[in-house]
C-alpha cells in the first residue's frame, strides 16, 4: 500500500460522509460513492452533502461519484457504509469487489438470515473474509462530524490488518484502537442499538435515571451474553465497542435508536416514530434478528423480546420497562 493510502466509501449517508471527512483529515485520498448522481454532483461541486448533512463544508479532497467503478478503480482499500438491511440486495448485482482490505462501518444484523454484515459482505459481495474488517465504538457521526474527539475500535482476523485499517483514520480528533474479535465488536455494535431503543422508550414514559441506568447494565449483559454465545470475547464488551457505544448510543439525543425509543414512549407507533426519526434507526430490525438469533442459541434476552413485542406485536410500550423487573433473582 502506498504512504497516502486511496480510499473508497461506499455509501454516502450521513455516516459514509462523515467518515470520509474523517479518512481524508488523517491524509487520505477518497471517493466517495453516491447512489444518486445529484448526491454525488454535490459533493464533488460543492464540497457538500446537503442531504444529510445540511451546509456543512467537506474537505475539497473528497472526491463524489454515483458510478461504482470509477470508485472502485486503483483502491487500496474499501470503507462500506450501506444500511443492514439493504446491504445484501445492494452488493448483489455489483462486479466481484477487488482484493483489498474492506472495513465496515454498517452496525446491524441481517433479518431472516442473522448474518453479520461481515458475512454478508462475504457472501454477497464476494469479499475474503481476511480482509474484511470493522469499526464501532461511540460513533455518533454528529459530534464526529464536529472533529469532537473519540475513540473507535477496529477489529480484523488479524493483528496487522486491524492496525493496517486503524491508521486509515489516524485523524487528529479520533484514536483507532485495534482488535481481533470480529465477531464481539459486530455484536456489540449491532445490538447496543436494540438496548438504546429500550432505554429511550423509558425516557419517553417519564422514568428517570434509575431505570434508565437498570436497563444499560442489564442491556450489557443481554449483548454480553449473546456475543459469546456467538464465539466472541467476553472482555471486548467491557470495552469501547461494548460499554462505550451503548452508553453513547443509549444516552445521547443524536442516537437516531434513542430518538425512536422516545417517540414510541410517547405514545407514536413504530412507523410514525420512524416517521418522526427521518432516518434509518438499525434498532427496529436488527431487534427482530438478535430475538430470533437468542431464541435459537438458547440465550436470555427480556429485554430485547420486549422491543420486538413492541414494535412487531403491538404490545404496549410499557412491556420495555416491565421486562426488567418481571424476572426471578438470578447472578450477574
């Protein structure tokens, strides 16, 4: 790989943009691909992507583009922003991607089939799984955005591919920190999104720190006990990955799921507070996947369930708090 590595995003939501300005601060060269030609225009015009991210002003480096093989030409590396649940029809038609390190940005797991977007980026768009990493951590692209300082953690199979993918982002606001647990940073990042919709219907329902506290403890040891059911590594969910970005995700009124959460505490139901949210909240299909994933693996999760009684079932929102306490006494 060259000094300045080239890069391409896939995906120019507000996530997939904002991560391009963070690649392109540490240094890189990028392209930024667009669905829609008028996105793309904009962002290589105008140095904006208005749509999502209203007048903020880009880095003139990132180049936009809608045609995938001009993003695709002479990349070292591959960056995949596309939502969970599209992401498979989305890859499907696209050439073999390049043998290249690919790192994911996507928190989410596939309803109906309960992959990881690992695997689908394996399965669908042909992908080593190698050179496939990921990212998550206490991402809120907002703050990001704002080059407000964090911290991510990068997973990959390996130790040298984790550090190769960590130093594409070595911009001054945000520290990579590297791992090899594949599989425990993917939960951690999909099902923090589950326990932030719980959290803030709690919120909207007028309950206070206490509970809101009861539900992110719990909620790590829902997403704790299912990662390691799922071969990864229990201390990764005491870390960045785990505590950091459900504690984010969970708390801060720019969590899209959060928001979600307290609109369905309001009394809105799911698609009104979807409505409401204006962008994709991963929380109401990936709680669908982890209830049938922990229902197949034999692992406890009430307060996942909750959210899916809620949102598939018409049950009242009050079952999210009531799980916490409709349990007998049993260890951490």
């Amino acid at each position: 790989m060259t000094s300045t590595p080239r890069l391409a995003v896939l995906g120019a939501g507000s996530w997939g943009t904002t991560f391009a300005q963070v690649l392109a601060d540490g240094g890189a060269e990028v392209t930024l691909w667009a669905r829609r030609e008028e996105v793309a225009r904009e962002i290589r015009e105008r140095h904006r992507n208005s749509t999502y991210l209203g007048e903020h002003q880009l880095p003139a480096s990132i180049h936009g583009t809608s045609r995938l093989e001009e993003a695709l030409e002479g990349a070292d590396g591959l960056v995949v922003a596309i939502p969970a649940q599209s992401m498979r029809a989305t890859l499907a038609p696209w050439p073999a991607l390049p043998e290249v390190p690919m790192l994911s940005l996507t928190k989410g797991i596939e309803r109906g089939t309960d992959a990881r977007i690992s695997q689908i980026l394996a399965e669908a768009g042909g992908a080593d799984p190698e050179l496939v990493g990921v990212l998550s951590g206490p991402n809120l692209s907002a703050e990001i955005l704002e080059r407000r300082p964090c911290a991510s953690v990068v997973a990959a199979s390996s130790q040298a591919l984790a550090e190769t993918m960590a130093s594409w982002s070595e911009a001054p606001y945000l520290r990579a920190y590297t791992s090899t647990d594949v599989i425990g940073v993917e939960v951690a990042g999909a099902v923090k999104n589950v326990i932030a919709i719980a959290v803030g219907a709690a919120v909207g329902l007028g309950h206070g720190h206490n509970t809101t506290a009861s539900l992110i403890t719990r909620g790590l040891a829902e997403i704790t006990r299912l990662g390691v059911a799922l071969g990864g590594q229990k201390e990764t969910f005491s870390g960045l990955a785990g505590l950091g970005d459900l504690v984010a995700t969970c708390s801060s009124p720019l969590s899209r799921n959060h928001r979600l959460g307290l609109a369905l505490g309001r009394g809105l139901d799911v698609d009104a507070a979807a409505a409401e949210v204006g962008q994709t909240a991963e929380g109401v299909a990936t709680a669908r996947a982890v209830a049938e994933l922990a229902a197949r693996l034999g692992v406890d999760m009430p307060i996942a369930r909750a959210v899916v009684a809620v949102v598939d079932h018409g049950a009242r929102i009050e079952e999210v708090t009531t799980a916490l306490l409709a349990r007998s006494v049993r260890p951490e």
